[in-house]
C-alpha cells in the first residue's frame, strides 16, 4: 500500500501543473485584464465590485490624470479604453501587476511562488491570498460539511428501507421524489426557499441573507448558536437536496447487490434474524462506496453548490470569492486559489481510496495494479 500511495502522490505533480498551465493559458486570451480594470477606473468607469479597490490601486491611478480625472496626453491601442492615458501611466500598471514581462517567465515565477507557499496578494484588496482564503473558508466548510452530513443522516436509512422494501409502494413514492429532487437544479431551489421561506411572497420565517445577524456579538453563547442555525438552514437544505438524491439511490442499490448474493441466503438459512442479517452482513459490504466516498461527496457539495449558494443567500465564503475575483480579473486569487483547491482535490483523490482500504481491509490497489 506504501508504494502505490507513493505514485499517487508522485502523480499529484504533474496533474496539478497540467491544471495550472492549461487554466493560464486560457486566462491569457480572455479580454479585461487587471490592467483593462485599472484603467476602467482611471476614465472614471469604476470597478466590477466597489469594495475591491485597494490603497495601492488608489495611488496609481492618480498618475497621469489632471484635478479633474481627464487624462493628460499620451495613448495606448494595446488595451481597451486607454486611447488618452500616458504611456508612462500603462506602463506602470504593467510593471505593478507584472505584465511587463513575458507570459512564460510570469508563470514560472508563479509556480516557483507557489511551491514556496506563497501565494502573493489580491490586486484589489489589501490582503494576501492566504489570509483571504482563511477568513472565507469557515463558511464554506461549514456548508459544506452540514450538508453532507445531513445527507449522509437521511440517505443511508433511506435508501436502506428502500432496498428491503423494493417495490412496495414506500419505494414507489420516495423514488417519484428522489426523481423530481435531482431533477431540481440547486439554483432554482434556493430561490424557490427564498420566496416561500424568507419574506419573497409568503412567509418571513428564516433570514434573507448571511450567515449572522447584526447583533451577534451581543448575544449569549447559546443565542449565537441558534442564530447560526437559523441562518444556515435554508443554504443547508438547498445545497443537500441534489446529493442526497444521488446518496440514497446509491445506498439502494448497493442494499439489493448484496441481499442477492450467496452468503446472505447462508446467513439466513442459519436462521439469524433478518436484522441480524442485514446490518451484521450486508451493511459492511453494501455500505463500503457509500461510506469510503465520503470525502470525494464533501468536496463535490463543498465546490460545486458554494458558487450558486452563497452568491443566492448572500453567504462570504470561497465560492463568491472566485466568482468575484474571476469577473474582477483579480489573477493571484483566480491561480493562488486555483493552485489550493486542485492541490486538495487530489489529495482528496487518495483519502478516498485509503477510505475504501480502511472500511474492508481485504482491498489492496497494489494488487490490482499488478
């Protein structure tokens, strides 16, 4: 098993560098870049996100400009708006974000940075990227991990009780609703819990948007956590519906393939009861995906609901985070980011794989490699 963790890590690294070069050659073509914002702001267009602009960026783009904003000679064709603007103005804000010089040597500067864990700072807010993912991860985990678990919490009694039910009408009906659950997008029940949940058209029963009210600080210990609760439960509950689809169907069907098999029938020609049976023999052999893809499911609700999520409930977390920095153009916290979250992804990869190993022992990847 030491070997084959070993390649896998081994394989870590030019995965995550076939990630970065392909997503910064793309960034390369893409229209309104930093210097493109920078200049926006400099005809008086503002930014994408008023809260971006930072100190720095305030300093610069009062260079070149006259007491009225107009610029004060000069021009450049080589980025969109900055017909007026001195070419001495351009090619400062080139040299502060680094354009000034070539594509290739930017990414090996980048790479470099970044194997030494550092990942520089946002060009819009005067913080560095590690310090700005730590102060929007706990949201994210917390939704992430709260969803998860609660999916984990319904599908697997679920999708039990489906199994050894198969066919009666209990199955018939949770199945119509497992169906229309998954058919569901994530947005579009949000919303639909926005409206009927939060003061849209029906009742105001849970808070529009945040994570906290506005008194949190005032509020005693256990107030705090009913306040938390209260405003976690309508992003919870949107971002599990998709996953607990997918989780019972997959606990059902994993129930039936084991019930079927030979030493289940032995089991019961002992005569062990039926509980005996189904949590004693079948529940380790049927639950062995379920629960070893435990990680792989936390890191699907924890990447792919946050965006549409937290943007919808208003929520600070990482997935509004890229989501602005992406239409901000704001490049060490696309790449630093980028660079994270594909880092934890794979090894997220081989957690999963040690899950499996740890829940039935009789696996070996080794083995299967050979």
């Amino acid at each position: 098993m030491g070997a084959y963790i070993l390649r896998r890590l081994l394989l870590v690294i030019p995965t995550l560098l076939g990630i970065m070069v392909i997503n910064f050659v793309l960034v390369q073509f893409v229209p309104g870049g930093p210097v493109e914002q920078a200049i926006a702001r400099a005809q008086g267009g503002g930014d994408v996100f008023g809260g971006f602009a930072g100190t720095q960026m305030d300093a610069g783009l009062n260079t070149g400009l006259d007491e009225g904003g107009v610029a004060t000679g000069g021009g450049s064709e080589k980025y969109i708006g900055a017909r007026g603007l001195p070419p001495e103005f351009i090619a400062e804000l080139e040299r502060e974000y680094g354009f000034d010089k070539p594509p290739l040597q930017r990414f090996l500067n980048m790479m470099w940075n970044y194997m030494r864990l550092d990942f520089g700072e946002s060009y819009f807010r005067s913080i560095s990227v590690t310090d700005l993912v730590l102060e929007k991860m706990p949201v994210s985990i917390s939704l992430g991990l709260w969803s998860t678990l609660i999916a984990y919490l319904v599908s697997i009694p679920m999708g039990i009780r489906k199994a050894v039910r198969d066919g009666s009408r209990f199955d018939t009906w949770t199945s119509a609703l497992i169906i229309v659950a998954y058919a569901i997008p994530g947005f579009l029940f949000a919303i639909l819990l926005l409206v009927l949940l939060a003061g849209g058209s029906y009742w105001q029963i849970f808070p529009l948007r945040g994570l906290t009210s506005d008194n949190w600080e005032s509020l005693s210990l256990w107030g705090k956590i009913a306040d938390y609760f209260w405003h976690i439960t309508l992003p919870v509950i949107a971002s599990t519906i998709s996953a607990f689809a997918t989780l019972t169907l997959l606990t059902k069907n994993s129930f039936l393939d084991e019930i079927k098999k030979q030493y289940v029938m032995t089991a019961r020609a002992k005569g062990l009861s039926e509980r005996r049976v189904l949590y004693g023999h079948v529940f380790r052999n049927a639950m062995l995906i379920v629960i070893a893809g435990f990680p792989a499911v936390f890191i699907g609700v924890f990447f792919g609901q946050s965006l549409i999520i937290e943007t919808i409930f208003s929520l600070d977390g990482l997935g509004r985070l890229g989501f602005e920095a992406a239409v901000a153009r704001d490049y060490p916290v696309i790449f630093g980011t980028l660079f994270i979250f594909g880092l934890l992804g794979l090894v997220v990869g081989i957690l999963s794989d040690l899950m499996y190993v740890f829940v039935d022992p009789r696996i070996d990847f080794e083995r299967r490699e050979g």
